[in-house]
C-alpha cells in the first residue's frame, strides 16, 4: 500500500473525491483545490488557475475531455485544454445555481447537474453551453422531497420523502408524472445508484435492489453494520465498500450483481476516515482520506491479500521452511508460525521476547527453530517443544542424514537431532553459512572469505576471498550457487568462480539474502527489494523481478519456498502466497501510451495536439509536458524518445519535460514510449508532427541567392588579393634572387682563393724538397686545374660527366703530390644519366677534406677515396667516402675545414635561389660499419627548371 501526502505534491486536508479521466489521469477534489496525479506528480490547480472557490467537491470527467469542477456552493467551472474556465470566462456558467451541493450524472457527452434537496431543474452542460430542463416537483419546506438516481435513457428521477416514510416515486422529467413504486422506505434514507442497482441505507443497515421495469425494486441482500456509516461506494466491478463514520473501510468481496447474499465484509483502512473509493481501469484501488491523504492499493496485491486473507499473517518473517506438515514462519521475535490449509497457527517460545529468528530447519517431524541466541525443537505431530544448547546464531544448514550444520559466531557445528549430540566441525571463526559438497568436505563462508574445510582433518583452504556469503545452495554436480552480501550472486564449481550475477544483467540489487531452488536451471533470490527468478539459459540469464505491485506483502523479503506451482515467500509485512505460473504470465509490455499534455513551441503552449504544431525561428525551442499514468509502477517511470528528422538515436529521460533547443528549420517526428515498472515499456510509442518554419533568410531561394552573390564577390575578393599577394610575392622572390644570386657571388669569389690557396701551398712544398721534374708536372696538372675552376665557377650547374672529370683531374694532382698515397675511383651507377647536372664545384670540398683530414696522416695502410653517383627514385645521391683515420663523433651533419663550411653556404643557397634541397650526411664508418673512415653523402633532388635543365 503506497501513501501519497503533502510530501508528494498534495497538500491539503481533506480529500473529497477520486475520479479517473478517458486518458487514465486520476482527478482528486480537495479543501485546496483540485488535483491531478499521472503516477508520477500531483499538479495542482487554485485559484491562481482561475478557481473562484477552492473548496472542491468532486471533479467530474467528460467523454470530450473536459473536466467539470464541482465546488462548494457555485461558482462551477470547467478544465479544458489546459485552461481552468470560470463563469467570468464563460458567462454560460452562471445558469447553474443550486441551495445545495448537486448531484451530477453523466450520460454521452452531457453532464446532468441536480439538487438532492427538493430540486426545481436540472441543468445540463454539454460543449461549453448550459441548459435547464425545469421540474415541477411540489413539495413542502416541511416535507421535502430527497431527489436520486436520475436516468436519461427513461427519462427518470427518483424521489423519496426525507421527514416521512412513503413509497419510492418515479418521476417522468418530460410529461412531469410520479408514479408510486413498490418499495416503502423510511425517512432519512440515503440512497445511491449504479445501473440497475439501488443502495439504501437507513442509520447501519444497508439494503440492495435491483430495479425492473422502472417502477419495481426487488430486495437482493441486506447487511447491518456495528457502526454508523457515512458514505457508500459501489466500484466499477459492481462490489459494495461501506465507510464507518469511526474509520476504515468494509469491502464485500462478491459482486452485488450475484446472487448469492453478501458474506462478511474485510475491514481495511482502520485508521483512517475513508471519504471516498476509486476502482480506476486497471482494478488498483484509491482511498481518498480526511487529513491523511491518497492511498493507493495495486490490483494484484489487493487480490493476494483482500480476496485471500489469512488470520494472523501481518508479523515480520525472518526464516522460513516448509515440510509435508505445512510452511514454518520464524518472526522477529520469539515466536513462530505455522501455515496449514490456509491457516497461520501461531507457536509462542517466549512471552516479549524481543530475539529474531536466523533460520529454521524441518524434516518429517524434526522442526528446529533458530533464534539469534537460543535453539528449540519441534515436533509438529505431538506438539513438543524443547530448548537445545545456546548459541550465538548465524544459520542452520542440512548435513548428513539426521544432522544439521549449527553456523554460529564461535564456529561451525554438527548437530545429530536423533542423538542429541554435537560435534565441532570449525572452531573459533565466525561462520555465516555452509554446504557439504562430497563426503568429508564442506564450503564454509565467514564475515569476509569462503573455506573449503576437510571435516576429518579439520583443516581449512581459502576458495573464495572478500566474498560476504550469506546462503550457498547446490544446482546441480559441481555447481554451486551463492549469494553474497554486496557481490551479488556467485556461480561456482569446486575449482572456480564460473559468473556473477549482478544488477548489471538485471538483479534488483546486489545484496541477496537467501537462496531457493527450483531445478537445475532456475533459483530465486530473497532480497529487501523484492524477489527475483534467475533462469540460466546456456551462456545467457533470464532474470525476472517480482515486488509488492505483483503481489508481494511487501519487497523486504527474508526468504522463499516452493511447493508445486505455488511459492511462500517470507517479508516483513507477512507471509505471500502466490502462484508462479500467475507471476510468470505477467505482460511483457504496459497496455498504455504516453500522453502529450501540452507543446511549448514558437514561444506558446499548445494543449491540443490536433491543432498544427508550428514554429518559427528563432523561436525555435520546444518542450513536451508529457505524462505516463501507469500507477502500478509507483513513480518509477521514465520515458525512451527520439526526434526524427533530428537524430535516429533513441535517449531516455526520467523528466517530464523534454525539451529540444534550437532546431533547424525542418519536418519533424516525436517519438516516446513510457518506461515503467520492471522496465516495461508502454506497448506503442505516442507520436506527434510538428514543423519549424525558416525565416525568409534560411528559405532555398534566399540561401542560394546569397550563396551566387557571396561567391561572385568572394571570387572578386580571392582574385585580387592573389593578384596582389602574387606581384608582392614575385617583387619579393625577384630581390631574394638577386641577394641570392650576390651571396653565390660571393661564395664563388672564396672559393677560388681557397682552392688556389691549397694549390700553392702543395706547389712550395714541392719545391722545398727540389722535386723539379714533379714540380714541372704538378703545375701543368695546377695549370689546367686553374682553367677548369675558373670555368667551372663562372656556372651555376654542371653535368655530372663534366663533374666526375674535374674530380678526377683534382685527385691525379693530389695524388702526385703525395706520391701514390692512395688510390680513388669514381663510378656512376647505371640509373645515372651523366648529362644530369648538379651544382657546380659542390663536391671538390669534401673530396679535399677526404685527402686532408683523412688519408693525408696514414702510415699503416695506403689511403682509398671511392666517389659514387647513385640515383634513389627521387634523389641523387653522391657518396664520398675513405679509409682514413674517421672524425671521431658518429653521423654529423657538420665539418671543420673550410671549404665544407663554404659548401654548406652554398647548399642553402642553392635551396634559396633554385628550391633545389641538397641534403648532407657524415658518418663515422668506425661507428656505423665498424672499419675505418669516414662517409659523407649527398642527396640532391631534382631541380626542374628549364634554367638548369635539371630533369629526371
């Protein structure tokens, strides 16, 4: 039973009246306005909506969706689209004036509206108008007449005297003629009707008719109450709720279209003053109350727990088990109960004592009950009971035939219950739970950990560890389930841990109780959220959730047992009797849609979803007030939607407002399904259309307009500003050149002198040891040497032909001078083309540097100079390498001699002036090919440019 208050949303005293819309809204009429609840929230409606008179009696549904607002004394009013409507809004309203609350009844689209009290018309309100059919009932003020049961389809208001006792009258609203019927009835009768059924009640006797022929009432049954009553209900399934003036509420169980008397009636609600009773379409059943609220009773608890009452079942269970002689019920103190043949037999230990039971045992007639610090044994066939030893009790476990494993805080013990004796199994740890599992072994799980424990050696080998077990029951052969404290529920064998089942996959928490089995693919888990099946189903797992709105007393649940197709489950509220076939057969889906309650869009709120949902930006934000009135889920709701058009994606919301900012102009589709109970969905989406208009700016015609124009002038924009970035860019490049082409200058200019430099120094070294004849053939080497440089560096590029001539040329005459020294050779590789060029005087440098800081200081082997051009694809690449002493430092990517420094200069030049990327490399071969020398490589890429003639 849930309890709606001011907590809730609904904040008043007094709850007048109950009522259900078309849409499956419940309408509460209050001393503070008018509410309305979708499962969810209570909105509340005052006088700030447009209510003249707070103090609402009842709040009437009408097929068109309207509600119609009955107030104390006047000022009616109506709900429409959203919008409260008062008789200063529709003038129409004011014809409906009454000395005393009416009476309304409902009949196609109108809503007839009378006084009980000597009524003189009957208004009739349809489609916003008011009418009046008049009456010419005479009466007196001494004798009035006490009007009921209106009918349109006969034509029929029902009148009795209030101040005497006559005959029923059956007054014809068109021709205006009474006609006296057979049923006399005493003065100060109160009588209400539902169809053809009439309800009368003089002080505490209640009489029910049947009406025939519209003028003969035949008795059907009769019932006197202990107490005065103060209000009659007839629900929707035609059974009968009387409301004592004292509290509470008596509910016959029968339909009182039966024919079968009326037996005694189920009191519910005993503390409270019931002032009205509400079945609504899916048999849950409201209470509205005075100063306590709605309560709310779901359909399938109410028939587990109205139409099958037990006696004595409303005590807190701690443990259950069941045998042949029936189910035993361990409370929260010491006392048991004992469940057979639809009774509960209670069974008292001890008077007032406060100790909850752990668990209880039975077998045949063996019945052990254990109490947190004491053990009883039962016989259910005699009706003998006596105390075993004490214990600090955790869990009573089956052990060999004949015995129970006791698990307790100082260990774990075997207690033969045909003997009387006991044995320690484990001594000094605290045991929570236990199963034998082969012959000499048990598991064994404390606070923290799970044991395997040898029950003849005693010893024990940790299994599990951080696992909180609080049952462990076996599946089948070497598997094992448990359930654990915070973990969930462990499958296992005697090795490992198989799964874990969690609240990840569906389990309603981690924190399981208790264990039971029903074969070897399916077990229940007890848990304070309720009570779930697992099914296990090859790699997968079927989990199905079960709480109070299926039937459960209540979703604290302390443990299950089954028998057949019917399961006792254990709670704190009682014990549940349902059938699992029942539970099992629940619909997959929730037979309502979401509904739309109102648009926000283009900056108004649109109530009416037929009318066109249209909005413009900017004003392009929209919000739906929506609504899921599934009470069976007890606010638990949310909702699944997506917005076609926008996103195919679906998202979910526990909101009952969704908004969507800032949409682009476009056709859209909202979608939504209710997500309630269980995760039930609602068994088809609602949908709705709705369009946002563009602004004449983000119409095609406009875009592509702007689209040309912008182009054009953009194109305008791009033009010029190349154009100009261009001629700054070729003034630019044209100075760059010619700085470039002076910097070359230069280079040339220093590179000459160095090479004559060199020359000169190996001609006077010459003549200082008075080699005249070598002398004589070094300078006409140095002669034609001088040509060639002089030639050579008035150009920027050279064929390579012309450059492996030159090398050549340059290494004879440095071979001369050092008398055969070393030996040189130069190839070039059949990709090469020799009429390729390269920058001129480029590779002469580091030749030297070989010959100099290489070979020249050799003393132990004679010096090698291997030059190489090679083509790689995308480079040429020329190889200087020799055998000499090595630079001592790895790859470098620098040199120390003058002329390299020059041709570095020149290097970056020549990448300046001709974007000709020469990329230099020097190794250490010591350190790269662990032999002596030194390698240098030079990657030149093509430079294609007619200037250069440069092409591969």
């Amino acid at each position: 039973m849930v309890n709606y208050n001011e907590e809730d949303g609904l904040n008043n005293s007094y709850t007048y009246s109950v009522s259900q819309d078309r849409n499956g809204f419940l309408w509460v009429g209050s001393d503070n306005g008018m509410f309305r609840f979708d499962g969810k929230e209570f909105k509340h409606f005052n006088n700030k909506h447009g209510l003249k008179n707070i103090e609402v009696l009842s709040c009437i549904p009408l097929p068109t969706g309207e509600i119609f607002i009955v107030p104390f004394l006047n000022d009616f009013a109506y709900l429409k689209n959203g919008r409260i409507i008062n008789s200063d809004s529709n003038s129409e309203l004011k014809k409906i004036q009454f000395t005393h609350n009416p009476d309304g009844y409902v009949d196609g689209n109108s809503l007839y509206l009378f006084s009980s009290y000597n009524p003189n018309n009957i208004s009739i309100y349809r489609n916003e108008k008011v009418s009046r059919i008049p009456l010419a009932i005479k009466s007196t003020t001494t004798d009035p007449y006490y009007a009921f049961g209106l009918s349109m389809k006969d034509k029929m208001l029902y009148l009795s005297r209030q101040e005497t006792k006559g005959n029923i009258l059956a007054y014809n609203i068109i021709t205006k003629k009474k006609t006296k019927c057979n049923v006399s009835i005493k003065k100060n009768t109160p009588i209400i009707r539902k169809g053809d059924i009439f309800v009368f009640r003089n002080k505490r006797t209640v009489d029910i008719y049947q009406l025939y022929n519209q003028f003969y009432f035949k008795k059907l049954k009769s019932y006197t109450a202990r107490e005065n009553i103060h209000r009659i209900v007839i629900d929707n399934n035609y059974r009968l709720w009387l409301c004592p003036e004292e509290g509470g509420t008596l509910y016959f169980k029968q339909s009182l279209l039966d024919g079968d008397q009326l037996s005694d009636p189920v009191k519910m609600m005993e503390n409270y003053i019931i002032n009205d009773i509400l079945v609504d379409k899916d048999n849950n059943t409201w209470f509205s109350t005075r100063n306590n609220g709605l309560f709310f009773i779901a359909d399938r608890f109410f028939k587990n727990y109205i139409h099958l009452p037990i006696k004595n079942n409303s005590s807190n269970i701690k443990a259950i088990a069941k045998n042949d002689r029936g189910i035993f019920l361990g409370y929260n103190e010491a006392k048991s109960g004992i469940y057979h043949n639809g009774k509960v037999t209670d069974l008292v230990f001890e008077k007032n004592i406060k100790i909850e039971h752990k668990a209880i045992f039975s077998e045949g007639n063996t019945v052990i009950f254990g109490l947190t610090r004491s053990l009883l044994q039962y016989n259910p066939q005699i009706k003998e009971k006596y105390f075993l030893k004490d214990f600090l009790l955790k869990n009573i476990v089956p052990y060999t035939p004949g015995s129970i494993l006791l698990c307790t805080s100082d260990g774990l013990i075997a207690y033969n219950y045909q003997t009387g004796n006991y044995t320690e199994v484990l001594s000094k740890e605290r045991i929570y739970t236990a199963l034998p599992y082969t012959r000499d072994s048990l598991f064994a799980g404390s606070f923290k950990d799970l044991y395997k424990v040898n029950t003849f050696t005693r010893k024990k080998i940790l299994f599990l560890e951080g696992y909180y077990f609080t049952d462990i029951k076996k599946l089948r052969d070497n598997l094992y389930v448990g359930a654990t404290n915070a973990k969930g529920i462990m499958l296992f064998n005697n090795f490992k841990v198989l799964r874990r089942i969690s609240e990840s996959i569906g389990l309603a928490t981690d924190q399981i109780k208790k264990i039971e089995i029903e074969n070897k693919n399916i077990f229940w888990a007890s848990t304070n959220y309720g009570l779930s099946r697992i099914e296990l189903q090859g790699a997968d797992v079927k989990i199905n959730n079960f709480t109070q709105t299926d039937g459960l007393p209540s979703n604290s649940v302390a443990g299950c047992v089954l028998s057949g197709d019917t399961i006792f489950v254990g709670t704190s509220k009682g014990l549940g009797i349902l059938s699992v076939k029942n539970l099992m057969s629940q619909k997959k889906f929730i037979n309502k849609k979401v509904i739309v309650n109102s648009i926000v869009i283009g900056g108004r709120e649109i109530f009416d979803t037929n009318l066109p949902l249209t909005g413009q930006t900017p004003d392009n934000d929209i919000t739906f007030n929506i609504s899921f009135p599934d009470f069976t889920s007890q606010g638990k709701i949310s909702y699944r939607y997506k917005i076609e058009g926008l996103s195919n994606g679906w998202q979910t919301s526990n909101s009952q407002k969704i908004t969507i900012y800032s949409l682009p102009p476009g056709n859209y589709t909202f979608k939504v399904f209710g997500i309630g109970y269980n995760g039930k969905r609602s068994y088809a989406f609602t949908e709705l259309h709705f369009e946002i208009h563009p602004k004449f700016w983000q119409t095609w015609w406009f875009k592509l307009m702007i689209i040309s124009l912008g182009t054009a002038f953009l194109f305008i924009l791009i033009t010029l500003y190349f154009q100009k970035k261009r001629n700054k860019k070729l003034e630019t490049l044209y100075y760059e050149k010619k700085i470039a082409e002076l910097e070359l200058q230069a280079i040339k200019a220093q590179i000459n002198p160095h090479f004559i430099y060199n020359c000169l120094n190996s001609i006077q070294f010459l003549l200082y040891k008075k080699d005249y004849r070598e002398t004589e053939n070094y300078l006409e080497i140095f002669a034609q040497m001088i040509r060639k440089t002089l030639h050579y560096s008035e150009k920027t590029f050279m064929p390579i032909k012309e450059e492996a001539e030159y090398l050549s040329l340059y290494l004879n005459m440095e071979k001369l001078r050092l008398k055969d020294l070393f030996d040189y050779s130069i190839t070039l590789s059949e990709k090469v083309n020799e009429n390729w060029v390269v920058p001129s005087l480029l590779i002469q440098p580091f030749v030297e540097n070989s010959i100099k800081h290489g070979i020249a200081g050799l003393k132990d082997r004679k010096g090698n100079i291997q030059v190489s051009f090679d083509h790689t694809g995308t480079s040429l690449c020329v190889i200087i390498e020799d055998n000499g002493i090595g630079i001592g430092s790895g790859k470098q990517k620098r040199a120390d001699s003058f002329g390299v420094k020059l041709s570095q200069k020149r290097i970056e030049t020549f990448r300046q002036l001709f974007e000709t990327h020469i990329l230099l490399e020097i190794y250490d071969l010591s350190e790269k090919e662990q032999r002596p020398g030194t390698q240098i490589k030079l990657y030149i890429k093509p430079y294609e440019n007619q200037n250069t003639s440069m092409h591969h």
